[in-house]
C-alpha cells in the first residue's frame, strides 16, 4: 500500500513578513516561500493522491478556521483545507499568499488549528502527519498552553517542524544581531514547544533554504520481481534436485527524468468553446486539464494505393495490416499467425545451469540493474536450504549462472548469482546481475604498447611509435599527482575521498526535476542556473590543476606535443602536388586555366578546374557544369544503363567540396535533383537512381558530422534520403 502523508503548513503572512532584512533583495515572505514552494511542488510532481496537503495563513487580515468563536484565534485563516495537490489548486495558493496590514495573530493557536485539520482528516488511519510553522516570530504569542498543545501533537503522532526567518541556530552557526525583545521571546517559546514533542525540529529559514539545491533523493519501496522457485536440475523429473523457494526484490533501479505529456493551448473560437476542450483530449491519463493547457489525443490512420479509390489511397484497418522487415531491398511479410510460430515459449522459472570460479569472471561483463534473492517469507526449510547454498557458494569461491524468465512467455535471461554470507550483510542472500550474451560484446584487437611487431615477425622495442623510457616516467608522475583519494575533506578536515558517491548526484535527472519545479512556480520568469552541487564535480578543482602544472609541462615536453593550427575555411586539406622543379608545367605547354568540363572526361577536369579554381566564382561555375553532366546522364539514360557513371561524378564532386568545405553547394544540389527525381522530371521513373546509387552509395547530404561549415545535422540527412 502506498505511503499516506498529511502535511499543513503554517504561513505567518503578518505585516513585518514584507520586510527586507540583512542585505536581501526579497521581502521576508518570499524569501521563507521558496522553501514552501519547493516543498509543495515535489508534492505536486509525485502525482500522488495519497499526499495531501493543507495551508493554514498566519496573522491574516480576516478570520476563518473552525475555532474562530474562541479567544486567540482571530487574524488566522484556512486557506486550503487537506486534500490532494495538483497544479491547479497550487496557482490559486499562490494567488493568495500576500502580506496582511495586520500584525496580529497567534503562532501557538495555529498549530492548535492545523492539528485539528489533521486529526479530522486522518481519523485512525495510518497516515504520516506533519505540521510546517513559517513564521519571523513577530507577532504576539501565548506560551501559557504550551504542555497542552505538546500533548495533542504527540498523542497524534504528528511531527512539529518550526522554521524561523533569522532565528538564531547555534548548529548552522547563525545569530541575529540586535534582535528585538518580542522576536527573542517567542524564539525561545517555540524552542520549548519543540522541546516538548516527541518528534519536531527547530531551524533558522537560512539553512532550510541552503539546502534546497541539494538533490531530495527518492525513495523506493522493495518492488518483487520473481515469487518462485530456484532450482538446481528438474524436480518434476528427479526427486534429488535443488527446488528453494524464494523470492527476488530489485537491488539497483535505474532512474530516469520525468518524461514529458503533449499538450495543447486552449482558445475560442467565435465565442464558443474550442475543439481542445472536447471530453476525450481533457481526460487524457497523466494530464490534469486546466484553463490554460489541454492533453492530446493523437488518432493514426493507414493508407494505401488505390488506383481505384478517391485521390488514389484508401483507408485501412490497423488489423488488417502485417509487419514487414527488409531482406536486402524486398520486404517480407510476416503475419501475426506465423510470427507467432517465431516467439519462443517459455515458463516462469529460476534455474541454475552451471558454476564459474571468481577467478573467472570479469566485473565489466555485469549489465543492467541488479537483484537480491532471499528466501520466502515464512519458510523456514527454504530458508535453511537457501544458507546452505549461499554459504556453499562462498566457501567455494565460486558463482552460479542461472537462466532467469521473470513470467511465462517473457524473454530468458542469464543472471550470475553472487553469494552472500551473514558475515558479509546482515541477512544471506545472494545478488544477481545480467549477463551479456555473444552479440553484446564486442571483442577489439589492439597492437601491443610496448612492442612493435614486423611484416616478418621481428619484435621491435625500440620504435618511434614506441614511448620513451623518459616519457613513460613523465606519465606516470603526471597521472600520480592527479590521485583524488585524499583530495578531499572529513568533517574533521582531514585528508578525505574528494567524490564520495553519497554527495554526486545525477545531473539530468535532478536539473529537470529543479527547471520543473521552478516553472511551476513561476511560469513567468526564466529559468535559475544548475545547483552548484551539481556541477560541483563537472570540472578538475583548481587546486589540482595548480599542483600539477609543474607534471603537465614536463609530460609536454617529453611527449613534443604541438598545437594544431586551427582550421581555415575554404582551403584544401591537401595542398596540390608541385614537380620538384617548381615549374608551372600547364604553363609551359601553353595550356590555360580550364573554364570548360566535358561530358566525356568530366571527373579529370572537373578535378583540374576545382585545382586552378582562384575565386568562389570559378568552383561555383565548376559545380554548376558537373551537376548539369548529372542531371543529363540520368535525364538520357536508358534503364540504369548511366547510373553508375553518374553516382561516379557525384561522388567526386561530393568529395571535392567536402575537401573544399563548402557543403552548402552539393546539399542545394542534391536537393534539387531529388525534387527532379521524385516529381519525374527526368525522362520517367528514376527513383532506382536515387535508393540504389545515392542512398545506397551514401552520396546523401553533407552533415555537420562531415563537414563543420555544413548547417544539416545527422538526423537531417538520414530523413532526408527517405521517400514520402
């Protein structure tokens, strides 16, 4: 069963809470709602109706709670009664969280009215309760009740969390100078009122808001992944073999960023209400329709050629249709029927196929999110033969493989079971984790780093591409002064692990999660910047890198490392080659520079004239001249008698402007004689041309992957090649 929480928070929306103090830009009252509302919002994106929340003002300018016919509840105000939050509910909260003219109203009589709210809301039931007190301790306040309200908060079981706008904490080492008598008294009455309860906490608002940039992580009640048995040969068939009953709980779980809905902006039209607002788009699952946004319903139809049907398509049926996969350039059909004959039968089962010593196990094989098998509850003969296993294992020093199959008709996996003793953890259990199978790895062969081997066999170690016994040294300082194990702090401020994994957090998942929060809040204002707890780890502290310079220069000079110049646009890659003698031998024999490309010979001179090309004007001129020999090759070919002389010319020019860095020539091209091939322009149906010497050759667009100049990215080009 899912948590249930109740939690009300309490906000002194007094006179004094408009105020700025101590050198800050924001009224006391938005400085104390960050915490509020990133408290709030969290609730709001766990998306569960089991988490309710109630907000009761302090120090209002009315009256309204169900104690305001008795004394000392005047000035306090239920804004939001307990109840399930969802963004809507959160825009009106903030709509009347203002400051009063009022300076009335009593701290202590609050929490007595929200932990009545809680009390009716709860009943008995098993429920997490929570009262949040916000407040700058200005107001007056009566401690004469003290003990009786400490009473009623512990007889509920309701925990008492009290954060002060510039309350003095002696832990985060905070004081107030030049406090005023009333603040300083009604700071130590809520100090002892938190005293009294069995579960509260105390603290100044300038930590609780510190803290909000450090990751809230989730968590996560034990989810049961297999209810069965694991087995040791076949039991249906062989009394003897192992059959323990257990049961298997997720280890590790990978996590990932919220995902986003598509909604669409509503509008009238005329008047009237508009086609988003019809029932079926607002009552998409996981959209909450409000006044401003509504969910998509998105409706997919499939069509093919009908020479016989209006426009030449019709409607089918998504039944009607069977799955096809490419052979070569055919598709073959599969139906459902025969693709069933394909899918392989099998059975929930936990069966253990061989044993592997530890030596023989690599831990970069381990894929995927782990598990824990302990033995069923309740048993005590599975949970004895299970201790006997685990212990086996060990004593063995081995592991065991088992073929895992989570649900009938799942796909079988292989999972390593690691044992682990009761001297290891504090119950015997072993871990499991995937196992890759052949086509998940990829085994590379490198050459050896400190030898060079010859055509003829002859071991070199001594070699150019070999480092130097003066460079290896250099390397292993260099690498030596980066250790990070010690450079780190304690608490104690002793040398200490510089990342411990409790302090690095998942970047992705948690910026989302803040630029959520942040926009639901304020859907108005930009963005805030990263926590720096998230980019804490991001670069090498500078520290480091100032105690390895002296490291890192002398690694340079052993290892004559140079800067690459960097790349100028529109020069070759490689320069033209040039006779030893240095003379101009088109000069000699009287020819000029080549203006004119002939169909006949057109890659040579093509390739000349891009050569002898002086100006933007003679390789757009070039370019031009060789996409018309293209065009008219294709255009005049009977069959696909010219295709592959013409995917020739295309591809020299395709590499020479790449060489040139001016991809923006050939993308227009291609363009263009895709727009001629699709439309039939070219003397009839040439669309072989284009899927089986364009694409196929991958003469396609030019990306930025190929060429930086080049403005279409990967994705852009592989959509390109497709024919709609």
């Amino acid at each position: 069963m899912a948590d249930k929480e109740a939690t009300v928070y309490i906000i002194d929306l007094g006179q004094s809470m408009s105020g700025k103090h101590h050198g800050r830009t924001e009224s006391d009252l938005d400085y104390s709602m960050r915490y509020v509302w990133d408290r709030i919002s969290t609730t709001v994106a766990a998306s569960r109706k089991t988490w309710t929340v109630g907000v009761v003002g302090l120090r209002t300018d009315g009256t309204d709670n169900p104690h305001q016919e008795l004394e000392g509840y005047d000035n306090i105000t239920v804004i939001q009664e307990i109840g399930p939050m969802t963004m809507t509910s959160l825009r009106d909260l903030k709509d009347q969280i203002q400051p009063s003219s009022t300076k009335q109203g009593d701290a202590v009589s609050a929490i007595v009215v929200a932990e009545d709210m809680i009390t009716t809301f709860t009943k008995k039931l098993k429920y997490k309760r929570r009262i949040i007190l916000v407040t700058d301790g200005k107001g007056a306040m009566d401690s004469d009740s003290l003990d009786d309200v400490a009473e009623k908060l512990n007889d509920s079981n309701i925990e008492l969390v009290v954060i002060g706008v510039d309350f003095d904490d002696a832990d985060y080492g905070f004081k107030e100078e030049d406090k005023s008598s009333r603040k300083a008294e009604n700071e130590k009455t809520l100090a002892e009122l938190v005293g009294k309860c069995k579960n509260a906490v105390f603290g100044t608002m300038a930590q609780a808001v510190e803290e909000l940039s450090i990751p809230r992580i989730k968590p996560v009640r034990p989810f049961k992944t297999y209810d069965g048995v694991l087995t040791l040969g076949n039991p249906e068939e062989n009394p003897n073999a192992m059959s323990i009953a257990v049961e298997r709980y997720f280890k590790t779980k990978l996590a990932h960023p919220p995902s986003a809905s598509t909604v669409v902006v509503k509008s009238e039209h005329n008047g009237g209400p508009s086609r988003s607002q019809a029932p079926a788009a607002d009552e998409m699952e996981g959209v909450e329709a409000t006044g401003d946004f509504s969910g998509v319903k998105q409706v997919r139809t499939y069509r093919v050629n009908d020479p016989d049907a209006p426009g030449g398509k019709k409607d089918v049926e998504f039944e009607s249709l069977s799955k096809g996969y490419m052979y070569g350039r055919t598709v073959v059909p599969i139906s459902e029927s025969d693709q069933n004959i394909t899918k392989l039968e099998t059975k929930k089962s936990f069966e253990i196929i061989g044993f592997i010593p530890w030596t023989s196990y690599e831990p970069y094989l381990s894929m995927g999110e782990s598990g824990i098998i302990v033995s069923q509850k309740f048993n005590e003969k599975a949970e004895i033969a299970l201790s006997s296993f685990v212990n086996a294992l060990y004593e063995l020093e081995s592991y065991a493989v088992a073929r895992f199959v989570a649900k009938d008709d799942k796909d079988p996996y292989l999972h390593l079971l690691i044992p682990s003793p009761k001297l290891d953890s504090e119950a015997e259990c072993l871990y499991d984790v995937p196992l890759p199978f052949a086509e998940d790895i990829r085994a590379y062969q490198f050459p050896p780093l400190d030898k060079v081997l010859t055509v003829d066999g002859t071991v070199l170690k001594q070699h150019r591409l070999l480092p130097s016994q003066a460079l290896q040294e250099a390397m292993s300082d260099f690498v030596d002064a980066m250790d990070l194990s010690g450079f780190g702090k304690d608490d104690e401020g002793d040398p200490g692990e510089y990342a411990p994994i409790e302090d690095t957090y998942n970047p992705t998942i948690h910026r989302i999660n803040q630029a959520i929060r942040h926009r639901a809040v304020h859907p108005e204002e930009g963005l805030q910047p990263p926590a720096e707890i998230l980019l804490r780890y991001s670069q090498p502290p500078e520290a480091l890198i100032e105690h390895i310079k002296k490291q890192t220069a002398n690694l340079i000079q052993k290892a004559d490392i140079k800067k690459v110049p960097p790349k100028v646009k529109g020069k070759r890659k490689r320069e033209a080659v040039k006779p030893i003698s240095g003379l101009d031998v088109d000069a000699l024999l009287g020819q000029s520079k080549r203006t004119k490309i002939s169909p006949e010979n057109a890659i040579p001179e093509f390739k000349q004239a891009m050569a002898s090309a002086a100006d933007d004007k003679a390789i757009t001129s070039a370019v031009k001249q060789m996409g018309e020999i293209i065009t008219t090759l294709i255009r005049e070919s009977f069959a696909d008698i010219n295709y592959d002389r013409a995917a020739e010319n295309l591809r020299v020019l395709r590499e020479e402007l790449i060489d040139l860095e001016e991809p923006g020539q050939y993308n227009n091209f291609l363009r263009n004689l895709k727009t001629k091939i699709v439309s039939s322009e070219l003397n009839g149906d040439r669309m072989e041309m284009w899927t089986g010497k364009i694409v196929a050759g991958r003469l396609g667009l030019i990306s930025d992957q190929e060429s930086d100049p080049s403005s279409v990215t990967e994705d852009e080009a592989k959509e390109f090649e497709k024919v709609q």
